[in-house]
C-alpha cells in the first residue's frame, strides 16, 4: 500500500514539474505579446542604446516578440536537461 501512496506522490511531482517548465517556457512570449498589446497602433519604442546611453535603434513593439521566442527557446533546453 505504501508503495502505490509513494508512486502516486512522484507522479504529482512529475505533474508539478511538466507544469512548472511549461509555465517557464512560455512566459516570455505572453509577457511580449501583453506588452506587444500595450502600444498605440504604429508605435515605435527604443531597441537598442549605445555606450553613451543614447538611443541608437528604434523600431516596431513586434521586435521583442522573436527575442522572447529565443528566451523560451533556451528555458525548454533546460527543461530537457
């Protein structure tokens, strides 16, 4: 009987963790889409600054959406690991 208590509990931690990383890996998009949601239509927001804190490169809210794909691109690797 303990047994089949112990197995049902690794199965739920099993659950929590795909769960958990599921959340972790798409987080970032949902944050860049919310965000995405944010501005005006045509807006365009700062990309990039340089060493001297001055804006260098502006450009469309869509821009962050690819970056937050690569993020969550690397929290599935970890979620593989």
């Amino acid at each position: 009987m303990l047994i089949a208590y112990e197995r049902d509990v690794l199965t739920g931690r099993r659950v929590l963790a795909v769960v958990f990383w599921m959340a972790v890996t798409a987080a970032p998009v949902v944050a860049a889409l919310v965000a995405v949601a944010q501005f005006p239509a045509g807006a365009e927001i700062p990309l990039h600054w340089n060493v001297q804190n001055q804006i260098d490169n502006w450009g469309s809210p869509w821009a962050m959406v690819p970056v937050s794909a690569i993020m969550s691109g690397a929290n599935l690797l970890l979620a593989l690991m």
